[in-house]
C-alpha cells in the first residue's frame, strides 16, 4: 500500500496511461479521482476500481479550461479532504511537418498538452502547499528529449513540460512539492493505435517501430504506471526537478 492515505487526481484516466495508473494507485491504497473529457471512459475506470475495492470518483473535464481544472481539485479535495497527487496525464497529438500544421491544430495540441498542465499545476499547488507538501508527476516524452519530424507541435509542448517541471521544483521545494516527469516512448495506448492505423500497412508499421527498441516491444500502460507510482510515493522522496526515460532503450540507439 504504497500511497495509502493519499489523494490522487490522474488526468487522461478514460484509457490508456491513465487508466491502468488510477487502477494501480488505487489498488496501493489512493483514493483517486479520475479525470478524462470522455465521460464513458472514465466511468469505465472508476467502475473497475471501485469493483477492486479502491476509493474514486469520476469528474469528466477538459483540462485546458481553467473552470473544469477548478472544478476537479475541488471536487478532490471536497470529497476526500486533500491532495497529495496530481499525475498530469492527458494528451493528444496532430501529424504533419512545420508547413503542414495548420494554427488551428498548433493551437488544440498547446491549449491541452501545455496549458492543461499548466492549469493542473496552478490550481493544485496551493491546497498541496497549505497541507505540507505533495508530488507532481507529468507525462512528457521521450520526443521532448529527440525530435520527430512529423510531429512539431507534439514535440515542443513535451519539451515544455520539462522546462516547466523544473520551474516548478525549484519554485516549490521549500513548500515540500516535489515535481518529476516520465518520458516514455511508444505505449499501447489509442493515441499510438490511432497512428499505426493512419499507416498504408499497421502491422508493417508496428514491426518496423519496434526493430527500433532494444527491449524488442513497446512499452504497457502498466509499465508507465509503475513508474508514476514510484514517483507519486514516498519512495522517491529525494527526487524532484528530473525526467525518468521509460522508452525500452529506444533513445540509447543512435544508428
């Protein structure tokens, strides 16, 4: 029971990432509100946990309005009393070189995977402050780190999460928060099966990917929850500032 007695809010949990993280903090004792735009999806992982014996509630927000990220430490803090975890979770991303984004899509990929995290932060910093403290955990990217060529808006929203959670552990230290990212590479998640799908041939497109790790696979939900989990704990009390790379080797390689 590794976060028992906490507060967790994970964002993005109607899938993916999400999902397999709130059912996880959860089970190692965290009450979790679980936070995602698609109602359906998020009262699916709220039903499971709760069918596991955990604590959760369901808030269906869009995390890059500053009223639905009011509403949904609000509605943590109502219903449990505090907050210890905010795991910033949702994203999304958009295909197509610098000349082929248009501003429309530039503006969808900052306002969610920048600014929603951006809002995260802001409002769940104070209560984490007045309580004694409380960790952050992000999800960047193993491409805020490299780029892709095919996904510029991605890649700079990513590599401002990086800048942004250094900030904020500088800026926090003192206040006992402490603030981390993951940086994965591909996981099995819709927004990875969306792009092998756009593909002339997915599973061509899958094969040809995974030549490219060094773990011969690429990486489970589960396998990024477990690393939020280490994170959101007490167990990485002394870190704060930094990026974990969970990409199975993927950015070790250089030809």
């Amino acid at each position: 029971m590794r976060l028992a007695g906490k507060v967790a809010i994970i964002t993005g949990s109607g899938s993916g990432i999400g999902r397999a993280s709130a059912v996880l903090f959860a089970r190692e004792g965290a009450s979790v509100v679980a936070v995602d735009w698609n109602p359906t999806g998020v009262d699916e992982t709220v039903e499971q946990i709760r069918m596991q014996g955990g604590k959760a509630l369901a808030v269906h927000a869009d995390v890059s309005s500053e009223t639905d990220v009011e509403r949904m430490v609000s509605a943590a803090l109502s219903a449990y009393g505090r907050l210890d975890v905010l795991f910033n979770n949702a994203g999304v991303q958009v295909f197509g070189k610098v000349a082929e984004t248009s501003t429309a899509d530039w503006h969808k990929v900052m306002d969610i995977n920048l600014m929603g995290y951006f809002l995260g932060c802001k409002v769940a910093i104070p209560p984490m402050i007045r309580q004694g403290g409380g960790s952050i955990v992000n999800t960047s990217s193993c491409l805020g780190l490299v780029g892709d060529p095919d996904m510029p808006a991605y890649c700079a929203t990513k590599g401002g999460i990086l800048a942004m959670t250094r900030s904020i552990a500088q800026a926090h230290g003192r206040d006992g928060i402490r603030a981390n990212c993951i940086c994965p590479g591909d996981v099995e998640t819709p927004l990875v099966a969306e792009y092998f799908c756009q593909q002339a041939d997915p599973q061509a497109a899958r094969a040809q990917v995974i030549t490219h790790y060094a773990l011969g696979r690429i990486a489970t939900p589960e396998d990024i929850a477990y690393t939020a989990l280490f994170l959101a704990s007490d167990e990485s009390a002394f870190i704060t500032g930094t990026y974990i790379v969970v990409d199975g080797g993927l950015t070790s390689r250089c030809y």
